[in-house]
C-alpha cells in the first residue's frame, strides 16, 4: 500500500475531523499558538527594532541577540522551559520558547528595514521640520514595511513549525497526530500529521508573500507604477498618426 | 537679515569644521557660500535651520537668536533645497510639495491647491503631480525640491548644492530659474555650491570660503573680479589661469571675445553698452 495515500486517507477520513482530538480542531490551535506567539513577540521586538533603527543606536546588540538566538536549538528550549517552569505550567513555558524564537527576525526586520532607508531621505525630512517623531511614523515605518514584513514571514515559518513539538509537552496543534502515531506505528497518521503542518507552513507563507507585495510603497516599485502613471500622459502627448 | 557672530563648530570627532565665522546676510538677496569641500560651507548653512547647532557662537535671524527657537517650528519656517532633491520615494509630487503645509494643519485640499500652483511656479507641467520622484528625471526632482522648499512661502531659502547632481544644460536651466524665481519671489537666498561660476551667476554676494569656514572674500561677483584678495581667491576664480582674462580678436569681420589662451569665449555686442545706456535713461524719464 502506498504510505502518501494513506495518508491523505487517513487526513480525508471524517472520523478524524471529529472529537476531541479532531484535525480540525488541532488546525485552529495549531494557529492559534503560532499567531499568539507571533503577536507577543512583535509587540517586543518591533517597538526595539525600530528604535535601534531609529537613533543607529546598539545596533551590534540587535546583530548579536539575533545571531545567538538563531541559534538556539527550539526543542531544547521548550524542554528547557518547560522543566524550569514545572508541569503545571507547560503552556507558558511553550508559549515563551515560541516568542524567544520569533523575536530575532522580527527584530532584524523591524530595524534592517530602516537602515535601508537612504540616509539623505530621513536628513531630509527632518530638514523640511519633521518631528523625530513624524520622520518615524511618515517616512522611516511606511518605507522599511516590506523588510518588516519578509522578518515577520520567517517568524512565523519558525514558530509554525516549532509549535508542532508542543505536542511532545501534550499542549496539542497538529504536532500531536506525530507524537501519537510513533508509539502506535501509525504511519499514515504520522505522515499525515506531518503533511498537515508543511500545508500550513506554505499556505501562511504564501499569504506573507502577498502582504509583502502589497505593503511595498507605491514609490519605489517604478517599472508597475510608471507604466500605470505615464498611460494617461502618453495618451495626452502622442499625437495620433 | 542672517546674522554668524564668532561661530565655531567642532565636531565630537575633534574636528574643527568652523573656527570663529562671522557674517551679515542681507534679506532679500542671493548669498552664495563658495569653496572647496572641507570649507565648512554646508555646515554653515546647516546651522541657520539648526540641522547643526554651534559649539559656541550666535545665529541670529532678524535679530532673535536661532537657539531660542525650537528646532522643528524653525526648520518649518525656512526652506530647504538639498542636493539630490530629498524627496520622500513613498509620496506623489504633490503631496512632497504639500509636506511642510500639511504637517503644519493646512487642510488637505488647500495644501494639494497650493502645491500645484507651485508646480506652476517652478515650471512643472501638472500632470506630473501624480507621479512618484522616482518617475521623473534629476532636473524635474530638483524643480519639486524647489517647489516643496517655498510651499510654506518661507522668507528665507536654504539651498545646499541644489544643482550639483545635473548635467550641465539642465543645471544652466535651472540656474536661470533661481534667478527668474527670485526676481519674482524677493527671498532671502543662501546658497552653497563649490562651483566659482555657479556662484558668480547667482549671487548678489558671493562669500569665499577657506578650510575652517574662514573668510578669504566677500562681495559682489565682479568686485571679487576686479580685485581679487589674494592668490587663493585669484586661484578659485581661475583668474591666474588666464580664464577670467579676456581679449577681444576680429575673426572675419566680427569681434570676437578670447581668454588668455586663445579660447574662445563670445561674440563683442558692440551695441550692448550703448542700448543699456539710452534704455536707463528712457526709463528715467519716463
């Protein structure tokens, strides 16, 4: 018997979309861990990010707390956490690996995107009597988005795949499907766990591919905007011959 | 009017970018700052927004002492026009216009009204107001900068090398627009170019800088012409060169103009001096 057919078997089979440990329900907690984690790691890393990004200030510690943190191997942390955290307390100790891992490149997002920014364009604004404040919000956020976003891609790509070791700490999300199915030598579930979560993974980064398009400043995409602008203007100058 | 009283400038690296500058700037007038990179001439002028503030020394404008005043309310008052034109890349031509007008509460329509009208000042067709800066070509960049830079109808005009970027015809273009645009407008124009012709066609009064922002010469184009201060100055304004010094040579039946070298240089209009004569006197009686 073919084990991919199986598997998707096993994915299609109604039976498994029902109860307490339905795929369904694993698909929703799964995510809901993900963007959870996401959004905590976001609300630390970007306000700092933009910050170094901002002043060019203690941008080698960003560098370092990026690169080390990168490093760090993501079930070893959960394990970690949740041993120093106690049992009781696993969620949290899962939930604060997910956000460790998150935060990096999210971090170098947020202020990579303003160091791209050409110098002379912020020197400017603050000539014109922008407020450090204003230069931030009206030129530095809108302009360094698309690198933002590409950080915030790869947080999610991480952590969706690291929440699928929740279920070696019994806290669920498709991770589960795997852990159950080894003691049981369940392959088609085992694989279809897996298959579920690479699913997931590609259509969370095909939905960050198009927020990445459409976050990029009109401005700086010349070859889109300038046939769309000029069509017009062609229209007016060319004489018809 | 600008006022520098003793104005040094050091920079936390040590060095000394201005050492001891003093100046008047007369309202209503182009000042062009000339010299060599390392003059201190960009830092100069830097200082009369605040973009750089002294380490001792006074700005004053119109009498009150620039430190008094909050750096973002007196950057909003002065215009500024920077090499390269820094525009903001993410915004239409208009609304770079409107920045300034915009970010001190003007509403939204009057703002985009008033920005076209300045297109039509600086001698941009409007259709280009929807477009991005990077759709338009240096000199156009460089007519919005302009543009953007007498949005709030400022009294003084800042511009740092504003044409250093463009090639020669466009420049000469735009050159001709400064001059048309202030015989209109009336600012007060400080200007900062290293190029000794640029400053010499523009300026009412031509300031020449040394290393340290010193002084070598300050006056009218063609008193620093006529007497130049020293060998620096005869240097910069090319004068040893034989550029400046020019002969006149009949080449079939037409006087021509010639530098030392042999270069030409024009064509003598023998009537030039004769019209200007019977013209100011018709204007005077008139």
């Amino acid at each position: 018997m073919n084990l991919f057919g199986e598997a998707f078997g096993w994915i299609l089979d109604p039976a498994n979309w029902q109860g307490s440990s339905s795929i369904g329900g694993a698909i929703l907690l799964h995510l809901y861990y993900t963007f959870v984690s996401v959004l905590v790691a976001s609300a630390i890393a970007i306000p700092v990010g933009y910050l170094i990004g901002h002043t060019g200030r203690g941008r080698e510690v960003a560098v370092a707390i990026s690169g080390a943190a990168r490093a760090l191997p993501s079930f070893g942390l959960i394990l970690l956490l949740v041993l120093v955290l106690g049992v009781t307390r696993t969620a949290v100790g899962a939930f604060i690996a997910f956000v460790i891992l998150g935060i990096p490149s999210i971090l170098a997002g947020a202020y990579s995107g303003l160091q791209a920014i050409d110098r002379r364009t912020v020197d400017a604004a603050r000539a014109v009597g922008m407020s450090e404040w204003q230069i931030l919000t009206k030129v530095e956020i809108p302009l360094g988005l698309p690198l933002l976003v590409g950080g915030l891609r790869s947080a999610v790509l991480q952590i969706v795949a690291t929440v699928a070791l929740a279920g070696y700490v019994n806290l669920g999300g498709l991770g589960f499907f795997i852990v159950q199915g080894i003691p049981l030598r369940d392959y088609s579930q085992i694989l279809g766990g897996a298959i579920l979560i690479i699913v997931l993974a590609f259509l969370l980064d095909a939905v960050f591919g198009l927020l990445a398009n459409a976050v990029r400043p009109k401005g700086l995409d010349t070859r889109k905007t300038r046939s769309r602008a000029s069509r017009p203007a062609a229209a007016v100058d060319t004489p018809t011959t | 009017m600008i006022e520098f009283r003793d104005v040094v400038k050091q920079f936390p690296d040590g060095t000394v970018a201005v050492d001891g500058f003093s100046l008047q700037i007369p309202a209503r007038e182009i000042t062009v700052l000339v010299g060599s990179s390392g003059s201190g001439k960009t830092t100069l002028m830097r200082m009369i927004n605040r973009m750089v503030d002294p380490t001792s020394g006074v700005i004053e404008i119109d009498g009150q002492d620039v430190a008094t005043i909050e750096p973002v309310k007196l950057r909003r008052s002065i215009g500024y026009v920077m090499q390269n034109s820094g525009l903001l890349p993410h915004r239409k031509v208009v609304d770079n216009i409107a920045t300034v007008p915009l970010l001190n509460g003007v509403p939204k329509r009057e703002a985009r009204e008033r920005a076209l009208a300045l297109m039509d000042t600086v001698g941009l067709d409007r259709h280009m107001a929807e477009r991005y800066p990077s759709q338009l070509s240096g000199g156009q960049q460089q007519r919005v900068g302009v543009a953007r830079g007498l949005a709030v109808d400022p009294n003084i005009l800042l511009m740092d090398e504003p044409f250093g970027a463009v090639d020669p015809i466009v420049r000469d273009e735009l050159q001709q627009e400064v001059l048309r645009l202030q015989r209109e407008l009336g600012k007060t124009i400080v200007f900062v170019t290293h190029d000794i012709d640029e400053a010499f066609l523009l300026g009412d009064r031509v300031v020449i800088l040394e290393p340290g922002g010193r002084i070598v010469q300050v006056g009218a184009p063609e008193q620093i012409l006529a007497n130049p201060a020293n060998d620096f100055v005869r240097t910069f304004v090319g004068a040893d060169r034989g550029k400046r010094r020019l002969s006149v040579r009949e080449v079939e039946g037409r006087r021509i103009v010639v530098d030392a070298d042999g270069h030409p240089a024009g064509v003598l209009d023998e009537s030039a001096g004769a019209n200007a004569g019977v013209g100011g006197a018709g204007a005077g009686g008139s």
